[in-house]
C-alpha cells in the first residue's frame, strides 16, 4: 500500500508485467474481405478466441480506416484490438481516437516464460511459468498438457516430451520438440524472422513464426513426420528435418 500526496493511504499499485500479443496482418481495406477470411476452416484466429490483437497496417495504403467495422468484426469472432503498428500518423491519430495506441517496434509482441527445468507436471491450465531471460536455451521435459503454455524469453526452447492437443510452446529464439508437436508452436514471438521450428513428428494445431501463422493440413506429405519449418518472405515453408 502507499499513500497519496494527502498522506492518505491509497490502495493503487503500479506493476510491470509481460504479456503474449498476437499480430495480424490486413491486408485490405474492405471489412467485407476481413469478415470472410475469418469465416474459412484455416482462419487462424480460431485458437486465439478471447485474446488482445494487434492490428498490423504494413501492407495498407495511407489512408483511412474501417476500425470500427473491423473491431466489431474482429469481436464477434472473440478476439479483442488492443492496439495497432506500422501506421502513418494520420492513420496513428485516427486509432488514439479510438483508444487503439500505436505500438512500436519489437516490444509489441513481449510474452512469457518458464523457469530453467520446466515447469512443474502440477501447472494448472493457462498458468504460464517464469524465469531467467539470459543464458543458453530452456529445456522441457514434462509433456505439455491440453491449456498448458509455456515460454522461453530471448532463448530456444527444447521439448523433450510430446506437445499435446491444446497445449502451446513459444520462444524468442528456435523450437525444438523432439516428440509429436500436436499443440500449437511459436518461434520468433518477439520478431526474429531467422528463428525455426523443428519436429520429430509433425501433428500441430497451429504453427508461427514472427507473427506469421499456418495450420498444417494431414494431407500435407510431412504430416507425423520429422520436419523443419522456416519463415522465407511472407509464408511459412515446411521442409523434412534435416535438409
């Protein structure tokens, strides 16, 4: 507790804390067009029901935006615009007047992360685990249960047990899951295109790196099998392990 300039005492207390934020990309101006996207089977926005987005205008022309179609679009799929990057500043002042601020750089995407070891088999679901932010990678030893995250901040992560179904990995740095990836993984979070995502059994909900998400599809040819996925231009490539 703390008191205020009154000598009162006052019952706010100010923090730090680390959150994972997802970034998507528009690509259009026409909600239209947004709207249908969502409606597709490999809309990706599926696995991130209830949580902040962030609007990435790259791709956009200088000129205004839809946000209120688009933030009302975006929540009727469950997800919640908590800001926007890469605007103009005609495009920044419009979003201000929306309370959407403009976040900059590679601080936008900050996230969590676990303590060396791996977290314990105990973890309740959701709950996220944290540690140092320096040093050689993190290993995981446990399996990832369904609603479990787990995170390695400015490191690899290594996965010595499988990822199940609904459980979700991410790291700064590369992803390595020596067992079946089933779960959702995320490499780069905070931006590093050059990081990768390693497999000995190919099986994921979803895959990102730097922002850039794809689900895989069972019929790809490197499904359950060892693979490789890079970031090369604006798509994900998924190769064997090893070439």
């Amino acid at each position: 507790m703390t008191e205020d300039h009154a000598g009162k005492p006052s019952h706010l207390r100010l923090s730090g804390g680390v959150f994972t934020l997802s970034v998507l990309r528009l690509e259009s101006l026409d909600p239209a067009q947004l709207e249908s996207q969502l409606k597709t089977p490999e809309n990706a926005l599926r696995f991130l029901r209830n949580a902040p987005i962030v609007l990435d205008l790259l791709q956009l022309p200088d000129q205004p935006l839809p946000l209120r179609p688009w933030m009302d679009i975006l929540r009727a799929a469950g997800c919640f615009p908590v800001g926007v990057r890469n605007a103009s500043v005609a495009q920044e002042e419009a979003a201000a007047a929306m309370g959407l601020p403009h976040l900059r750089g590679r601080e936008l995407e900050p996230a969590r992360q676990e303590t060396p070891g791996g977290a314990p088999a105990s973890m309740a679901p959701n709950e996220v685990q944290e540690g140092g932010s320096t040093g050689p990678g993190q290993i995981l030893r446990h399996p990832m249960r369904s609603g479990q995250r787990h995170y390695a901040r400015n490191k690899d992560l290594v996965c010595l047990a499988a990822v199940n179904a609904g459980a979700e990995v991410l790291a700064d740095g590369h992803l390595h899951v020596y067992a079946p990836l089933r779960g959702r993984a995320l490499a780069g979070v905070m931006g590093e295109e050059r990081s990768r995502i390693f497999c000995a059994s190919l099986e994921a909900e979803l895959v990102a790196i730097a922002g850039i998400y794809a689900m895989p599809d069972p019929d790809h040819p490197l499904w359950g099998k060892p693979a490789e996925i890079a970031l090369q231009g604006e798509q994900l490539r998924i190769m064997p392990l090893g070439t």
